[in-house]
C-alpha cells in the first residue's frame, strides 16, 4: 500500500480523533463515573446494567472523522446517515467531539462534569435512547428498525443540489429486502437538480450472532453486484489503523472527485446519461480496537463484539480488560486535564453549519418553506342538488395536485408505486413526468429524467424517499392501493414515532406532514380478489397518539379538495386520506364540503 | 441464432400449445360466449366489464409450454410459481390444456361448453379472481402482493432434493425489497439435500405504467448484477416466435445440465463449495402476440398491454381488433369442433402427477407428516408454589425446540433474522447449526451448510422461506422480536387469506401452522427504546377470522410449553405466541399448565 493522501501529522492527528470517539463510545456503553480514568477504575464506576452496541460505532467513529476531512478540505455540506443506527454512542460522542452535542444539551459540557454526563444518560433511566433518535444532533434516521438507511438518503438529496448524504449501509442491514432495492435508487436521481449520496457499505461479518451474506461472498462476486447496481465501488480493507486512514482517505478523494464531475458535468451540459456514482465498501473488524480476546475467546473481529464484548463486569479481570481498553486510546494525549478535546484535535472538526451534527439538512424544519397552494375551492365540482352528479374524486384532486406541482417545482414530489394513474391522478402529466435517469424508450408515455413523480414498485422505497424528503424540509404526497399500504405499517410506526418525539425536543422544528392517499379500496375491488382487500391500514394507525395522525374519509369530490389542502398545510402529522377513484355521487357543494371538513 | 435445439416439428407444436394457451387466456379476459368464434364475433359475446392482465400472460404461457417439454424430456418434478400472479388466465388456461383443472372443476370440462364455462367464470361475480389464487391448481403462490416469489420457492425446495422450481420474477416485482433481496436466497440451499429453483426474470419492460429498472439498465450492468447475486444468467431475448422457442430450449436445456451436474456432484461428494446456480432472463415483449396497435397507439410491447389492450368493447373497430386477435391463433388448428385441444398437441403436456397442476408439492397438505413430538412435560420447570422460581420462558421452550429439531431431521425448521440466540433458544445449537453455503471462517460459531435454522436479516424472507416450506407440506417456527413483525404485516395477510380460502377448497389438504414466537417484546423493551416497542402486531391477527387464528400470551415457561405443543400440531392457523426471554415467576406447574392450555 503505497498511498500517501494523509500526511504523516494529518493522519496521526485524525487518529487520535478516532481514539477520542471511540474512548467516549467505551465510556458511554460502561461507566457511571470517573470518566477521564483519573482514578483506577473498579466496578463502582461501572454501569449497573450494560446496553448498547459496540461492535458497529468504531466503524461509524472511523468513517465519521474522515467525513470530517472532506468537508473541510473541499467546503462540503454533508450530513451522516447511519445505517446501523444501534451505533448511538458513535454519533453521541463525535457530535460532541465537534461542540454541537453541548449546545443543544449544555449541561453535557464539554468539561469532566459534562464527560461523566455523557457517559451516564446514555441508555439509562430518564438519559438517552441507545440508538441514534431524533435526540441526537445531525441525525434523520433512527436506524432502530434496519432498512430504510439509502432510502432515507436519497429522498433527502432530491432537489437538494448542493448536499452529499454519507449513507453508511450495515452488511446485516443490506440483508433486509428494503435495503437490497434501494440501490436501484441511483436510476431516479438527477445531478442537475440533486445531490449526491455516497453509500458505504461497512462489512463487518456479522449481524447479531451470525455472519452476513455480503461480508461471506467472493471479492469477484461483490464488486459483480454493486457494479451491477450502478455504482464504482472503492475497496477499503483492513484492520491496521495506519493502512486503513491512508486508503479511506483515498477512496473519499477519489469519491468527492468522482461526484463534483459528474455534477459539473450536468450542471453544465443538462443531464445526458445516467452516470455511474462511487460508493465505498469498508471491510473492517466487528469491533475493532476492542479487546481482542475475553475469557479465552475471540472478541475483535467477531460477533461477540456486537453488544458489549464484556457483560458481566463482576467476572474476575473484566474491570481490569476494560481498564485497559479505554487506556488504550491514551485518553490523556487527547483530552486535557479538564476533560477537554485539546485544540489540535478539536481543529480537525468542520466548524459552524458544516459540522454534521448542525448542518440544518438535519432538522429539515429550519429549511422549510409553505407551499404555495393554489385556491382548492377553484377545483370544485358543481354540485347543483346532492347526488345530482357523479365525479371521480380522485381525478378531481389530481388536478389541485398537478397545479401544487407546477408552482413548487423544487420542493414538492409525489411517490408512488407505479399507481399515479390508476389512482387517477393522471392530469399531474400535463406538466411533469415520472422520473428516470435510467433508459427511456420511445414508447414510453410522461418519464423523463426531471419527472416530479416517483414511481418505483416498492412501497418501501415510495415511504422512504419520501420521509427523507420531509425530513430535509419538503413536502409531498404518497399515492398507493389501499390493500398494499400494509407493506409498509412498520416504516409508518416508526416515523410516527419519530414524530412524536421530535415534538417534543425544543430544538427540532415542525417538518411537512407525510400525506397518504390510499385509494382501489377495499369496496371497489372485488375486481381484484381477496388479495387486494384490506382496510386494516387505518387500524394501525389508529393506534398511534391522536397530536399525531389524522385519518380521512372524504365522501366525495370536494371535501377531498378541501382535506388535501389541509395536509398540504399541515405539520408534523401523518394524514391518511382513503378516496374513491370510481365515478361515484358527490354529496356536498363547494361551501358544504368547506364547512364540513373545518367542522 | 444457429441453435437448433428442437427439431422443427415439436418447435411447430409447441408453438401451437402456446398459441391454445393464449388463445384461452384471451377468451377469459374477453368472452361471455362464442368460445370457439363459431360465429363472427359481436359486442354480446364479449363481458361487460373487462378485467385481468393480459400483459404478463403470454410470457407466462411461454415458459409454461418450454416447462412442459423439459419435464417430459428429463422426467422433472417441477411446480411453477408465477410472480406475477395477476397472470392468472395463463396459469388457469395452462392446468385447463393439461387437464388438471377439469380433474378437479369436472364442469369447466374440455368441450365447447367447457371452454366457455371457462371463459364466464373469469373475474366474473361467482367466478374465480384474475389472479393464480388457492382455486388454480398447482399453485403455492397468488402474487397479488407482488415481491414474494423467489422466497417462497426457496423455502418450497429446501429439504425437498428432487423438487425444482421454476420460479417467474416480473421485473416490476423485481423492484420490491423482498424480492431484491431473496436472490441471495442460494446462500441458504445447500444441493445436498435440497431441491433447485431456476429463477426467470421476465423482462417485458413495464410495470403498470412506467418502464421497469431492470429493463432499462445496459445489458453489462443486469449480467454483473446478477452475477454478483451469485448465479449464471442465460439470456432469452427478442421476439420472433420461432427464434424465441430455440432460444428457449436451449436455455433451458443448459440450466438444467447445470442443476443436475451441481446436484449430482454435491449427492455424490458432499457439500464443497456454494455452486452458481443457473437463472433465466427472458425478454420479451409485454402483450407478446397481442394487438400491435389500437385507436392508433402501439400497443404490443408497450405498457398498454398491461391490463386489457382494449377497455371500451362498443368502441368502433376494437370487436374487429379482438376477432383478428384470436383468430391470429388459429384456433381451429388447436382445437376440435368440440373444443377439445387436439391429440397432438395435448400430448406434449407432461401426464398425471408430473403435469405442473397437479405436483403434490403444489397440494402440500397431501405430503404432511405428523411432526414427531416429544413429550413437552419433560421439560417442564418444576413450580413448588406459584411465584416461586424464576425461569426464562422461552430458553425452556427452546429446549424443547431443540428436540423437535433432533427427531425431525428433514421437514422441521426454524427461521429466525438473527434473533434465535438473542430470543434464547440457544439450546437449539446442540443439535444443529444455522445455515450458511456461503464461506465459513473459523471464527464463526454454530454455523454449517446443512444448518436447520435459517437466518437471514429480513424478516420479509424469513416469512416467505417459512410460507413456502410450510405450503409444500412441511412445519416451522418463525422466532422474532416483537417489535419488528410489523414488517411483515402485509404477508401475514395474505397467508392468512391463503388459509381461509384454501380451507374451503376440497382437494386443498391442511397445511402445517405458520408458527410464529414473538419475544423481546415490548414491556421488556426500555433498553432499545421507542422504536423497538410494538405491541400492535396482535391487532393486526385480531382482524382476522378466528378460524384461522391463533394469539397464546401463555404467562410462564410450563404453559409455554404446552402451548408450543398445540402449536406444532395444529393445522392450517396463524399461531401467534409471545412470551418473555427474561428471568420472570412462574405461576403453573406442569400439570396446571397443561389444564390452562386445554381450558
Ligand atoms: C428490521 C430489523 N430486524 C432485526 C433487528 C435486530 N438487530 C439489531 S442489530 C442487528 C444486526 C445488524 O447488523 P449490521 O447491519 O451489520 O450492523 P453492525 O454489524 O454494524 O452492528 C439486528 C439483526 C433490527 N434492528 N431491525
Ligand atoms: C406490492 C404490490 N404493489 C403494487 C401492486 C399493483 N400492481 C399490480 S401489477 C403491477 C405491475 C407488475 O409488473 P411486473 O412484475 O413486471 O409484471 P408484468 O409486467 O409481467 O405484469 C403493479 C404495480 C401489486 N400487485 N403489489
């Protein structure tokens, strides 16, 4: 390996970096006290009941700090989705290597005090969630439930030109079904009007206990797969910290390289042809830089390294294995007697909005605009005596929908999957097309590498684009089948939740609300077979705390008109609206269906 | 194209059985009379109200008639599963042909009036669904809910060496994130004792309305893809009929050498080394053979064929298009003046067990054995007093797992994301291992390519491997966190659909219980936080009938044990237990446990 893109200082400064977050990760998942080992460390210290997951974080901690170098070195708007959201204590301790993490906590100082708080409220009664949550700073993605991590990236680099989402991709999480087709994604982003997303794929062999499929194919195999998928794949492997600073800084100037010409390229000439984007596939030890062996068996590099390599703390030498552990970052070179980073490390961090836990892409609600809606009441059908005429609701709302979409044009999608049409929203094509940077044929009706509507066959990959559009500070709409809707009652439940706690942190602003249309109801397939009947979506979501959802059945045309307009304007909610799309009576006049829906 | 792998007799009658199984699909999708267009066609022999997709059918067809020849000429046992399953008249016009759909609907008999008896019903109210449903003969799968089709032959072949399944993959389907990621699903099939699937991809280009991703990348990329999933693609493109069947043939001449040599040397030699398993991409136009145009817009090879090519039948000139459309397939060639198909080409149809309808693995349920059981009071924890001992429920229930694993070595899994050790059924690891084909490194533990638990991070294939193992007549227990089984909501459903129509379907036999153990649930959660509390998934199974339905909530290890009991027993239910892994009281012993259960 001959590579020489850090310098000797450089590297040595970002590796102790590594060492500061990885020592404060050790700290959070095991002590209650004596955060700077200024005394011998004994099982008082010691968390009574050990939680979190150290297997992942030195991984997310080591792509973190280099993430940190391009920003600066190229003046990057970049903010980090991890995938492996289990690996809180990762993105706690680097948002608070940077400062952000104090200033939206300030009693977590950046002092021994807030050290020791740090390392306390960390999975603890009335402290922090073990995950990264809408808690940590910098963060759109819970990671709780595996999955959604790509999906989540690039719905927040739609029309968000100038920002690079690093996604990094658990190998237990590419197993799920979500992840394996959020690849595909790269052929619905444009680099005239997006940003980019660098996925890094982090091969660390195991998910809980048992190897991973990716991490277990041939070299030849892998690279097959994600040229396959699209992109270049850098190769970043290795467990010698040294070897691996010099190529993963390699690989991300190769990566940035890569990225600012393809956009430059389009952003000059238009888009012609789908490129081919970077990604990166970092191999590195499950845990690494833990204790290599405990109680006689293998720890780095295995699965035992995915919680906490050490349970029981009582067993004789565990204090002392961890005593050494956390020495072996020499936290003394790193932290000054006050608990403080010291200044040379501290330097390497971006600095104001650049840094990833306050880049504002992250608290999409600070970026956010009101759409401008036009006057629904325009749209309404003539309803000259009730039952007099019939409409199709939902060919009625398509048209409000066609005109959001012409005067928001960068702010503003819809998500379906392949099913814009058939729930007739059809006039939207009259000034947008579905979007495609892959292959267009002459035969095809409304695609276009600039369409607005986002049709992929996966329900997944419609709700988590759009999430991570919402999240980054837009709004949208997702169209589906009534009876497929239950695809995604997970992903619905999480970002419910995620709503309801982001609610309720004061420095998290109200982001647009996730707006469902779900029609081909269950009355109106009988068509279809028992497979497409199913009306037990609004069960679940009836579930959820009522400051967060609002289900609608508008009976006809026009109070359909006037509930879109409502979500459109609304906050921070889930809205569930089932409509018909079959010819049906309309009920209520333009004012009736006003009064009705404000009632 | 110089192949020439069928001489040009059986190419012409072959050619014939697929235009007599378009033919019929057709006349389901668009007649109410004049079967045998006896008379010119008029507006009164056409069904009022058009439905079913004719897109997907003639490729279905395609395959159907090149399975048919493979399985005589290599005496295979072969079931098809059809992704798409809204090719319904393909697989209906197929097992018609063939003759197993009058064997077991003897009144849509293969006459004339038969044939019509087959048209009417067609997606007609007191009819059959548009899609391959528990009513159609050789079918495991309904794919109304695309993305499971791929999981469900893989879990139909594992532990079934002689089975092969042909396994057709939409290439809208192919964009939902279960079926990305079940092609990794030959990283589970070990050819030792393990049937084959042969996948085939089909490449018709659309969707419902938008072009699809893997049509519409470069060739180069889709074959690295998939060589990066870890099969051999042999490509079948174009759309010439006569170069079409050669290809075809030849195609899949050579995957199944590749199988039976894999097979043959794994039976032979034992298991070595993950084989690369052949696969099919057929591309083929979507309405293949269908009207080139209508009202002056393409129609053949374009996304208008999806559903009916013509809506509106009273429109001027579309009864014409729809009589040349028919009459393009010659049916008088095909069929007697009594509508039977003529002797000639009925006999390239396989005969009795081998017809594709009525393979038994297709009736699972006809192949059950009664699970071996042990005596679950054996492992009963002994209670002196209610509340007086504390035992983890399910490490107790694991152990009996473990022996039911042990006595039942060839039709018991279990299925599990990586949750088996965590869920505490660690004691099934004395008997066997998890399963892997993929590389093994010394540092992993409990893991072997004849592994009888299967773990993949997703629940989606964990669910699908599971339903498929279960329809082909076998038993299992999916182990999860409770947190997560929302994921598979959607699925659940359709079994659950699946159970109940089957239920009332004579020749339909019972079927083992989809077992499910939900722990790390919610009250035990507070450690994973928010996103890992759900306890909604019960509300979700309280929608369904109780007839197929099942919900344990068994207290304590002794009642679940008993209740594990019952479960393996059952047949055709949804059971659903969720029990504790925690150290917590039990309140029953044996005896009272067991009079709990049978209360
Ligand atoms: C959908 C889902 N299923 C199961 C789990 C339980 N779980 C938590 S972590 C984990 C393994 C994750 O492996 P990987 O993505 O490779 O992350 P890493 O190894 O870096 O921790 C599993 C299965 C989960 N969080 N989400
Ligand atoms: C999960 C799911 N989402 C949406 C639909 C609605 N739908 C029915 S057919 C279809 C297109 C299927 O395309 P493909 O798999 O390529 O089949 P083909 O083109 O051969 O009909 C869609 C989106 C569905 N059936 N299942």
């Amino acid at each position: 390996m001959t590579t020489k893109t850090l310098s000797a200082e450089l590297l040595h400064k970002m590796d102790g970096y590594w060492r500061a977050a990885n020592y404060l990760s050790v700290g959070q998942i095991y002590l209650f006290d004596n955060p700077l080992l200024k005394r011998p460390l004994t099982l008082d210290h010691i968390k009574p009941r050990l939680l979190g997951h150290w297997g992942t974080t030195p991984g997310l901690n080591f792509i973190y700090v280099h993430l940190n170098r391009i920003i600066t070195e190229f003046d990057l708007s970049v903010i980090y989705i991890a995938g492996p959201g289990h690996g809180g204590p990762g993105m706690v301790a680097n948002t608070y290597l940077e400062g952000t993490y104090s200033e939206v906590y300030p009693e977590v100082s950046q002092d021994e005090a807030g050290m020791q708080r740090l390392f306390k409220q960390f999975s603890f009664p009335g402290g922090i969630p073990s995950h990264v949550a809408p808690e940590t700073p910098g963060s759109i993605h819970e990671g709780g439930e595996l999955g959604y991590a790509l999906s989540h990236a690039f719905g927040a680099v739609f029309d968000n030109p100038e920002l690079l989402v690093a996604c990094v991709v658990g190998d237990g999480e590419a197993e799920t079904g979500p992840l394996a087709t959020s690849w595909h994604s790269n052929k619905f982003l444009n680099p005239v009007h997006d940003g980019a997303v660098l996925p890094i794929l982090h091969l660390n062999g195991y998910k809980i206990a048992g190897p991973t499929v990716l991490a277990r194919i041939p070299h030849a195999e892998l690279e097959a797969l994600f040229t396959g998928y699209g992109y270049t794949p850098h190769f970043v492997e290795g467990d010698d910290p040294t070897e691996m600073h010099q190529r993963m800084a390699a690989a991300l100037d190769a990566a940035v390289a890569e990225i600012k010409r393809i956009q430059a390229d389009a952003r000059a000439n238009g888009f012609r042809l789908r490129p081919r984007w970077p990604m990166i596939i970092l191999r590195s030890p499950k845990g690494w830089t833990g204790p290599i062996s405990v109680d006689g068996k293998p720890t780095e590099g295995t699965f035992r390294s995915h919680q906490v390599p050490m349970g029981d703390m009582s067993h004789p030498g565990h204090v002392k294995i961890l005593q050494e552990w956390l020495q072996s970052y020499r936290p003394q070179e790193l932290f000054d007697p006050q608990g403080k980073l010291i200044a040379e490390l501290a330097a390497l961090a971006p600095t104001g909005l650049r840094r990833m836990g306050a880049n504002p892409y992250a608290n999409g609600g600070l970026l956010l605009h009101d759409l401008r809606l036009p006057d629904f009441r325009a749209y309404a059908v003539s309803v000259p005596t009730p039952g007099a005429v019939d409409a199709e609701a939902t060919r009625v709302q398509g048209e409000l929908i066609r005109d959001v979409i012409k005067i928001n044009p960068a702010n503003f999608r819809v998500f379906s999957p392949d099913e814009t049409s058939s729930n007739r929203w059809g006039a939207v094509f009259e000034v947008t097309n579905r979007c495609s940077t892959a292959e267009i044929l002459p035969g095809d009706e409304h695609v276009a590498p600039d369409g607005r509507v986002m049709e992929m066959l996966s329900e997944h990959q419609c709700e988590g684009w759009l999430e991570g559009y919402l999240l980054t500070g837009r709004h949208g709409f997702f169209s589906c089948y009534e009876a497929f809707i239950h695809i995604v009652d997970s992903m619905f439940n999480q970002h419910a939740k995620w709503l309801d706690v982001a609610g309720h942190i004061p420095w998290r602003r109200p982001i647009g609300s996730l707006n469902y249309l779900l029609s081909s109801h269950v009355w109106r397939q009988d068509h279809n077979g028992f497979s497409h009947q199913d009306p037990g979506f609004i069960d679940i979501v009836a579930n959820k705390k009522a400051e967060i959802i609002r289900v609608y059945l508008p009976p006809d045309a026009n109070t359909l008109l006037a509930v879109t307009d409502q979500c459109l304007r609304s906050r921070n909610f889930v809205n569930v609206v089932v409509a018909g799309k079959q010819p049906a009576p309309q009920w209520l006049d333009r004012d009736a269906a006003i009064a009705h829906c404000s009632a």
